[in-house]
C-alpha cells in the first residue's frame, strides 16, 4: 500500500511541476526573460526526478520494468519526453525545442493521470507472454523512439505551419550545397539548373542571414537530427520485437496490427529521410513526411489498442 | 561518361595492374601480357569480350587527346579524369608518389606502342574492328537493356510511391479484418458503403480479405526489392568508388569550386596535415598538395541498409516458400509423431531426419498468480527416436521452446482434454471435454447422461470447466448444483447420483515450426541495425594545395554540411601562420602565431571572410 501512496505523490507533483514548466516555457518563448529561463530548466529537471522516481518505485513493486500496461507506458513517453528535453537544455542555445517537448510531456502525463481509469493504474502482474528478458530492450527502445519522432515530427509541423509558403524561397538544401553540383563526376545530374540560377541571384544573398532563413534552417535541422536517432531506434525496437516473437511464437512476422502499424510509420520516415535527399523535394516535401509521421506514430501507439484484436492487446481504452 | 572515367581507372588494373609496374622487369611483361592477348586476337579470331574492345578504343582516344593535350596540365573540368589515381588507397608515401608517377610515364609509352600496333586493325575512332562478331551486338544489347532497367527501377519518385504504396496496403490490411470466412465479409460488409461501391464482393474480388499475400502485394515487394538493387548497383556503387579513389588536386581552381574553401595566407601544409590528423583524418600527402577523409563508413553503410533490407526479403521468402509449420493439441499423457503434424509451406520445403520423432507429453500446468490469474503454462516433453530411447526432455513454457534437429516447439496454447470422475463409486471414467467457448476466455464442457432416454432424449448433469483446477456442476434442468475442486475428494449429489471429481486433464497446444529462412533473417537483422545507426555518419573529405606561401583549402561532406563548415573553421583557425620577421632573421627567423591572435589585433581580412562565409 505504501508503493501507490508514494507513485501517486511522485505522479501528481511531476504533472503539477510540468503544468507550471509548461506555462514558463510558452511565456518563455514570446517574451524571452532570463529568469523564466533558468526557472523552467530546473522545474524540468524536478519533472524528471519525480518521473524517474514513479518508474523506479514500480520497479521495485513488481520486480520488472515498469512497462506492462498503457498507463506505465504513457509514463515512460512523458518521461522520455523529459529526458529529450534535458539532453536539448544541453546541447543547443536557441531554445525551440523547449516549449514542443515541455507541452508534449505536460499533455502524456495528463493524459495517463487524468483520463485513465483507475482501475488500469494499478500495476498488474504480467501475462505468461510478456514473461521474459526482451520485454525490456523491445518496449523501451519502441517508446524511446516514439519519444523522438514524434519530437522530430512536431518541430516539422511548427516548419510547415509557421513557413508554410516560403520555404522554397529560402529552400534550406540551397544554403550550403550551391556549388556542388559544378563539380559532381555522376552522369546523374538533376534538372535543377533554372532554380540554381534562380537563388544565386542578388535578393537571395541578401537574406542568407535573416532571422527566417537561420529560423528555418535550425528548425529543419532538428527535425533531421531527431528524426535520424528515432528512426534507429525504431529499427532496433521493431527487429527486437521480431526476434522476440521468434523466440517465443515461432513467427517473427504475423502481421499483427501494432507490428504493421510500427512497418507502417518506419516506411514513413524512410520516406522522410530519402526526400531530404532528393533537391527537388528537400524542404517542404521532407516536412510533410515528417508531418504525417507524428499521425501515424500516434495511430500505432494508441490506435491499434482500440482495435483490440492481434497479439498486443495488453492496453485496451474500452 | 562514367563509363569513360570508370575504364579509364580501371585499364591498369585489367591489362597487370599498377603494381606490376614497380619492378624493372614489368615491362617486359605487360608488353608480353598485351602482345599475348593480341596474337590471341588475331590468330583465333574469337570474339573478345566488350570490354577489352572498349579498351582499345579509349586507349586509342586518349592517345589522340595525350598528343594535343600535353601541355595542358590543369583541367577545367572535373578534378578526378586528368590526374592518375592509385587504385588502392591507403598509406602512401611521398616517396610511393614520386614512383607512381615515374611509372605512369612508362604506362603511357606502353600504351603508346599499344596503338600502334592496333591502328593498323581499326582506321576509325569509333569503327567496329572487322573480326567483331554478333555476340559482341549481343553483349551491346543486354548491356543497354540492363542500364535502361537500371534508370527505370531506380527512379526516385517510383522507390518513394512504392514505399507509400506498401504503407498503405499495409493500413487496409489491419483495417479490414484478415483471414476470416467468406460469409464473414459478406455479412460484415453488406450496406452500402460509399453509396454502393464498396461491400463484401469488392473485399473478396481485390484479395483484400488476404492483402499480405495477395499477388499484388507480393509483386509490389518484388519490385520494391529490385529497385533497392538497381539503386544500389547503379548509384550507390558508382559513388563509393568515386569516394574512394583519393585524389591529390594539383590546381587551386578546382579547389575554389568547392562549397567550404578558405586560403590561409603564409601558411604551411604539414601543419594543416599534423592537425588533421589529430582531428582522427586520414591524411595524404604527395607534393604540395593533401588529401584528408574521414568516416569513410559513412559511404558504405546506405549500401549496408540496402544489402541488409535484401538479406531481410530473401530470407523471408526462403521461409515462405521452404518451410514447416503444424500445430497440434495433445491431451497430457499421449503421443504424437512430428512429421504427421507438420505441413510444408512451399515447394522448396524438404524434411529432414528428425521429423520421426516421436514426442510424449509427461505433464502439463497452469500456474497462476495468487490472485487466479494465469502466470504461466508449462509442458514436460519427452522426444523418443524411432528406436524407443529418449532423446530429449525439457519442460517448456511460453517464452522458451524446446529446439530439436532443426525444429523448434513452442508453448502456444492450451485446453481441457477429459474430466476424470468417480459415479457412485465406480470408475474412474474419462468424460471428453468439448470446447465450447474458445479465444481467451475459455469454456470446457462435458456431459454425464444419466437414465436411459437413448441419444435423442438423453437427460444427465452437466460439468463446466474454465480452468484445471474447478468444474461447476449443473444437474439435469440446468439448475446450478454445485463446485468441486479437481483432486479435493470431496462428492456431490446430483440428481440421485454421487460424484467425485478426481482430475481435470488439460491438454496442451503446441506449434512446432522449421524454418530453414531465419538464419538469413537474422543476418539481415543484425546488419540492418548496424547499418543504420552507421549511416549517420558524414564522410568528411578536405583537400588542401600550397600555393607559394599561402594554402588553399577546401572541404565537402554529404551530410550535416553546416555544422561540419563550422567545426572545419575552428580547426582552420589552428593553423599556425608564418610570419617572416626581416629584421630578427638570424636570430629567429620564424615566428609564428596563430590566426586568432592574429585576428585580436583586427590585422587579418581572413576573418571577415570567414564571418561571410560561414
């Protein structure tokens, strides 16, 4: 009894601190105060140590890593949410990842503790077939990467809607391989000459430097990054779980919803990534990708548990 | 054009190779080697391969060109065709350069007396040599048809509409429920959907009750699985061996082409060198001119991704089309044989020995929670060879099979075989229990007449199991009599009769698979996680020429050129800068400081061409 009064004090403090780190970060953002700034880093920084506490309170409740049901795994996103948040605290300046990821982790955390009932809060023992050592390496990367892409894939959505007619002009594979194509030996050459011309000329230079452009470019970039380390840690959560289900069904593939689902957003974000290869497409094309990635991650975590049929239906809604 | 370039690299290599040349003695024998393979020509007239033809004739052109072209020593075009490339990278010295280069000076002369003596066969530059027979035409012609489905599979927007393509059959196929009856979709689909355009007909016409084997789905697999080879064997290929070949530049033009240039005044090659180096280049010097990479992985690995999704298909077509697979339900305490309850999936599908086992169920469990519900299933299995000895014994359990000659046997599902019970003292008797709800709440029933109505009237206590451990008793109106625990002794009076329930036996569902396909799948696995996370990485490449006393630089990378701009600047700014003191020359003539301070005392217009350009 003393574990859920103390998952439950951890639980609502960290949704209470993430509430407030929320509302700083948004204020944050238009008005730019130092102080909120400093505020926010270490409210997250608490966040995490409640959630991180919460998991490993479960750990140590039921003897395995605290991922068998819906609502532990929507703690763990939250939590990876605020993991990525720390990591980006880190590693750049210009914080524009802090409200996506701040909001993100408010709305999963609020999400588990408000809307779920009861009832599936609890801490449940697990079914014969989730008994064993890959439960751990296949949920845990699989919900890291949701963490990532869907992270990856909201800074596209703030791309596309903030610059929604404009990015071609300042198109961001123009900025820095302008010259490459003078000196490229493969008879593969591209038909993008005219625009070539087109954004060497006078005006384009003169907004190399401009806020949008860096904007832009910054944006476009993280969601590269992003996207990139959750893309490998899908292909490693969903081989795990082929390997998994080897082992213990005989079958690495069965077509199983959540496991077409998961093929589905990987194929997507393949996409994602051979676009931003392609001139022509770079840019906008790579954004949308990513845009209908963050449904799709969406409908594989939380849309196939309605269904209720397949092998993973550990976390019914209904 | 890439064919020119690729020929013109690769003619050392296929007429004795550039090492051949090193020796003395190797002119003597490429002139043998080549003397050889043109008495061949001429006396048997056979037809050589085109190559070879196309070797002559490149080497003929390059003859024309080498005579008017001397003099020319820069190049306006691509920096790789007029300088000559080492066919195998690593390590080479400055001394190795100075002898390549000696050497290639004898390659042309030998080339040289080559034409000479082949003018006399072609009279043309790009006339057919007389003795050229039809399979040459037809080598031309599968030559060309292999380039054109080469550019036809690998089109970008084709692989892009596959990939989307597949995702979205992949989504009808977990939106329409798979496998089911006919009259299943029939039913479920019989309004009108889309104002009459889509019922249950459509489902079954399309295949869309079976979508992930349905000829088009498979086909589009195929096709996606032949575009990942063309785009591999027609694009990717092509530039990692350009990437490879490491290339010393030898003009500051071609340098200046570059995305990422800079020049730094009064500056000396062999500290660009040392720095590189530490920054974990490889580096490479030949003259005043350096060539330095880094993360050459990262040019393999978008090939690895491609060989491993391959790997990953083949695999699993091999398992579709070469397989076993059965599954069984055995009551605890009987036998079966495994090759009668295993089907091949395929035509490739072989058996192999150990499929006259014969496997005998010990034992089998439900162990459960304290609170009831299921923890575990286990199964004691005994694995007798055709002789009788026990060859194997294991208690399996859901997440661990027993693996056996090439077959494995998996926990897989579970039911209730007979209900033992004593009637009024006598038995004990096997009641058989029918299932009569399955999935995953499972219901057993079975069924004790009592009296004798005959078959059409028969009148007797029914018994309901959900589990082996109670049975719920109704007597002959269905009124709820009672429940026994299996084992507890303890009778009940139903209807005039006494019964004791001894025992509930369970039998076990077992899946036994081979799969000859999962050693390759599991290649493929492994290599795709590691291609992956490797293909992240950015091939750095930065050339560097002295010219006089200041140096040209310059960088390119294929992927993260922005960040990659920025940290090749910082070390640029490392680069000590010789200042020549004419006054303190005997005492010491060279001072150097870095760029940086340099830069504090706002002397250097390098920076301003730095800020602009980063």
């Amino acid at each position: 009894m003393i574990y859920l009064y103390v998952e439950q004090i951890f639980v609502y403090i960290s949704f209470l601190i993430l509430f407030l780190v929320t509302l700083l970060n948004l204020i944050n953002f238009f008005f730019e105060i130092d102080k909120i700034n400093h505020f926010s880093n270490n409210g997250m920084k608490f966040a995490f140590l409640c959630t991180t506490g919460f998991l490993t309170t479960r750990f140590f409740q039921t003897q395995h890593l605290p991922l068998g049901n819906l609502y532990e795994s929507l703690m763990f996103l939250s939590w990876g949410f605020s993991f990525l948040y720390l990591i980006s605290n880190v590693k750049n300046k210009k914080r524009l990842s802090a409200p996506v990821l701040a909001t993100s982790a408010l709305l999963v955390h609020a999400f588990a503790v408000l809307s779920l009932p009861h009832k599936m809060r609890e801490s449940m023992s697990l079914v014969p077939a989730l008994q064993s050592q890959w439960l751990m390496m296949h949920v845990s990367t699989t919900l890291i990467s949701y963490a990532t892409l869907l992270f990856g894939s909201l800074l596209a959505i703030v791309l596309l809607s903030i610059f929604h007619g404009e990015i071609k002009r300042y198109c961001v594979g123009n900025l820095t391989n302008n010259f490459e194509f003078r000196n490229k030996n493969y008879p593969l050459i591209s038909k993008n000459f005219p625009k070539q011309i087109i954004t060497e000329s006078f005006s384009y230079s003169l907004f190399l430097n401009s806020r949008k452009c860096q904007l832009i470019h910054l944006l476009d970039k993280w969601t590269y990054q992003a996207i990139s380390l959750g893309f490998s840690f899908l292909t490693i959560g969903i081989i795990s779980g082929a390997v998994w289900a080897n082992e213990a069904w005989g079958s690495y593939w069965s077509w199983d919803p959540k496991e077409t689902w998961a093929l589905i957003t990987w194929l997507i974000y393949a996409i994602y990534l051979h676009i931003r290869i392609n001139k022509k497409w770079m840019g906008k094309g790579s954004a949308m990708a990513a845009s209908m990635g963050f449904f799709l991650v969406w409908i594989c975590f939380l849309g196939v548990n309605l269904l209720g049929v397949g092998l993973h239906n550990y976390g019914w809604l209904i | 054009m890439n064919t020119i370039q690729h020929l013109s690299t690769e003619a050392p290599s296929v007429l004795g190779g550039h090492r051949l040349l090193k020796s003395s003695s190797c002119s003597y024998f490429v002139t043998t080697a080549h003397g050889f393979l043109l008495a061949r020509r001429m006396l048997s007239g056979i037809s050589q391969p085109e190559k070879y033809r196309r070797i002559l004739v490149n080497s003929y052109n390059r003859k024309q060109s080498n005579s008017s072209n001397t003099t020319v020593k820069t190049s306006t075009k691509l920096p790789s065709v007029d300088h000559l490339t080492p066919s195998d990278a690593p390590s080479v010295s400055n001394a190795e350069g100075r002898e390549d280069a000696a050497s290639s000076s004898q390659w042309k002369e030998r080339k040289d007396d080559g034409v000479d003596v082949r003018a006399g066969f072609s009279s043309g530059k790009d006339k057919k040599p007389a003795l050229l027979t039809d399979s040459f035409e037809y080598f031309a012609f599968l030559r060309r048809l292999k380039r054109t489905a080469e550019k036809l599979l690998s089109s970008f927007p084709l692989a892009i509409a596959e990939l989307a393509i597949i995702g979205a059959l992949c989504a009808v196929g977990t939106l329409i429920e798979q496998g089911q009856s006919r009259e299943f979709y029939l039913q479920k689909y019989s309004e009108d959907w889309a104002f009459g355009l889509f019922n249950g007909e459509w489902v079954l016409n399309l295949c869309l009750d079976h979508v992930y084997t349905a000829p088009y789905f498979l086909g589009l697999l195929a096709l996606l699985a032949a575009s990942l080879i063309a785009c591999t064997s027609s694009r990717q290929i092509p530039l990692v061996k350009i990437a490879r070949r490491w290339r010393f530049v030898n003009s500051g033009a071609s340098i200046s082409k570059l995305d990422f240039h800079e020049t730094l005044p009064h500056a000396r090659l062999a500290d660009l060198a040392v720095l590189l180096a530490g920054d974990k280049y490889q580096v490479f010097m030949r003259g005043p001119s350096l060539y330095a990479f880094k993360g050459l992985a990262g040019r393999f690995a978008p090939i690895g991704v491609h060989a491993a999704l391959l790997l990953i298909m083949g695999g699993a077509t091999y398992s579709a089309i070469g397989g076993y697979h059965g599954t069984i339900m055995v009551p605890q305490g009987l036998n079966f044989m495994v090759g009668e309850a295993m089907y091949p999936a395929g035509f490739l599908s072989q058996p192999p020995d150990s499929f006259d086992t014969e496997v005998h169920i010990n034992k089998f469990t439900i162990e459960t929670y304290p609170n009831g519900e299921v923890s575990q299933f286990r199964t004691d299995l005994s694995l007798f060879n055709l002789r009788g000895q026990e060859v194997s014994r294991k208690v399996i359990s859901v997440n661990d099979p027993l693996r056996y000659g090439g077959f494995t046997m998996y926990q897989t599902d579970w039911g209730i075989s007979t209900i033992q019970i004593h009637v009024d003292g006598e038995g004990p008797f096997n009641l058989v229990a029918a299932p009569l709800q399955t999935g995953d709440n499972k219901l057993f029933g079975t069924f004790l007449p009592i009296g004798d109505n005959g078959l059409a009237g028969a009148k007797g206590i029914s018994m309901l199991a959900r589990d082996l451990q109670s049975v719920v008793i109704y007597d002959s109106n269905g009124a709820f009599a009672g429940v026994r625990r299996s084992g507890s002794e303890k009778p009940i009076t139903v209807d005039g009769v006494t019964i004791i329930i001894d025992d509930i036996i369970g039998s076990t569902g077992l899946e036994m698979k081979l799969d000859p396909g999962v050693p390759i799948v599991y290649a493929g696995f492994a290599a795709l996680m590691l291609t992956t996370v490797l293909s992240y990485l950015c091939h750095l490449q930065v050339w560097a020429l002295q010219v006089d006393d200041s140096l040209v630089v310059g960088a390119k990378s294929n992927r993260n050129r922005a960040e990659f701009a920025e940290d090749l600047g910082k070390l640029l700014n490392f680069v000590p800068e010789i200042v020549r003191d004419r006054s303190m020359e005997n005492i010491a003539p060279i001072i150097s400081s870095t760029n940086e301070e340099l830069s504090m005392q706002g002397t250097s217009a390098k920076m301003d061409n730095e800020s602009s350009r980063s």
